[in-house]
C-alpha cells in the first residue's frame, strides 16, 4: 500500500503542475474516490483555497480546528466566510478532559515551560482533533507553501502521508505570497484583518505575534522557541523528534482520560 500510495501522489503532482487552482482541485476530487478533507485555519492562503472549492462545488469537506485559544479576528472571518459562500466550516475542537488537565497542571500558558510542554498542548489542541477530522479521510488538502518558510521549502504539490494513510494535497504549494495576496484581492475573499497588521501566518493568539522586517512569514509563531522547533505537529511525520535533549518533559503529556469526552470551548485570550 505505501509503495503505490507514494507513486499516486507523485503521479497526482505531476498532473497537477500544469493546472490552475479550480483545476488542481477538480483534478484530485475526479482522481481520488472516497472521503476528501480541507482542513482550514482561516489563513490567507485557506481562505483563498476556501474560495476555489466553493466556487467549484464538490465533494471536499471544509473543516477547521477550533483550539479554544484563536484570535477574536479569526473567528470573524470564520462567519463572513460561511456567510461569503453560503457554507458552514465544521468545527473540531480539543478533548475537554485534556484541556482542563493541562491547565489544572500547567496553569493558562503553561506550553511555554519548554518546547515538550508547547508540542503538548499542540498535540491537544490540534493534532489530536487533526486526526478525527481526516478518520477515514482518502486525501487531505492544505494550504500549505514551499515559501512560508525554511522547514516547508521542499512542500510538493501532493505527497504521500504514509503515517495517516492519505495522500496530502497541496494545490498552493508552488505559489508566492505575492500571488495569493493578489488572487484574494482581485476575487474579493474574506481575510483575517491581522494580516493588515503584520501577521503574515495566523495561529493561536498566545503564540503568535507580527513579524519584524526581514523574518520570514512564520517568524512570529512559538517566537520563543529554536527555528528548527518551530512546528505543531500537524505537518511533521514524528513530531517527537523536535524536541531537544533537555527539553523533554514527561508531565506534559497528554493524560490517558483525554479521550472520554470532548466539548467545544471558545475560552479567548
């Protein structure tokens, strides 16, 4: 299976190279037979990609991790854009045991103790409720770019996700920043308004900042932390292995009670 899952996806980006976005993802929805998911963080780039699959109307589910810490702009632009495109973006949000355990444990920012304590409460808030969103999922869509930053130079167009099973699509991969900000202007798409204010990459509202002149566009995420520490885990096929001798810290892992119970929290900071 991952022999062939591997040379679909390289054959799947090879078709794909030579198409417009709308065609990319007509591409993959007439290509790949079963469940496909985009996952949206309400980005520049996801909003943009959001426009191309509602425009298109196929089959691919828009869904969106709601991590309980977001920035009040994001959830705006999450209602102008179901009210946009008349859709509704279905929400996953952490495990309410989890989240109330790390907390009791940690207290509020407790994720900037160490980069174990930051990947933890990613881990919670985002990589788990990741994977009940893609549960059964055949292809995965992201707005992910090779020119977001260092760690996503290589990002092809699809690639295989032999971890999860899926192929994973990333229709923007080969496009600038430039190229986005001029399709969401041109097609008049919803946008976050902190991307007005220097936020070029958007995630959740204690861990991120604006960026300075010259950093590249994810300088501002966990800018506390090594560059090379600087992912979720949503992208990484061994998250793990981010985490630096020392660093490690066996009280932030995930309690086994974390998946009793989940509930929706919209806690803003």
């Amino acid at each position: 299976m991952t022999a062939a899952l591997v040379r679909a996806a390289g054959d799947l980006a090879s078709e794909m190279a030579g198409l417009d976005l709308r065609g990319r993802i007509r591409l993959v929805e007439d290509r790949i037979p079963g469940r496909l998911v985009f996952t949206t963080s309400l980005g520049i780039e996801d909003q943009a990609l959001t426009h191309a699959l509602a425009l298109n109307k196929g089959r691919t589910e828009i869904v969106t991790l709601d991590t309980g810490r977001l920035f009040p702009e994001t959830y705006d632009v999450w209602a102008e854009t179901e009210a946009a495109y008349g859709i509704r973006i279905r929400a996953y949000a952490p495990e309410r045991v989890a989240e109330e355990e790390f907390v009791a444990r940690e207290g509020i920012n407790g994720f900037r103790h160490s980069v174990a304590a930051r990947q933890a409460c990613c881990g919670f808030r985002k990589v788990e409720p990741l994977g009940r969103a893609l549960d059964g999922a055949a292809a995965w869509f992201t707005g992910l770019r090779a020119g977001q930053s260092a760690n996503r130079a290589d990002t092809p167009l699809a690639e295989a996700d032999e971890g999860r099973g899926l192929i994973k699509v990333n229709p923007l991969a080969d496009w600038t920043r430039a190229q986005i900000d001029a399709f969401v202007r041109e097609n008049f798409i919803p946008y976050n308004a902190l991307h007005d204010r220097g936020f070029p990459s958007i995630g959740c509202a204690p861990c991120t900042r604006a960026v300075k002149v010259g950093e590249d566009e994810r300088a501002g995420r966990w800018w506390w932390e090594q560059e090379s520490k600087k992912e979720c885990g949503l992208h990484l096929h061994r998250p793990e292995a981010d985490v630096a001798p020392g660093q490690e810290a066996a009280a932030f892992e995930e309690p086994a009670s974390a998946a009793t119970s989940r509930e929706q929290r919209r806690e803003l900071v």
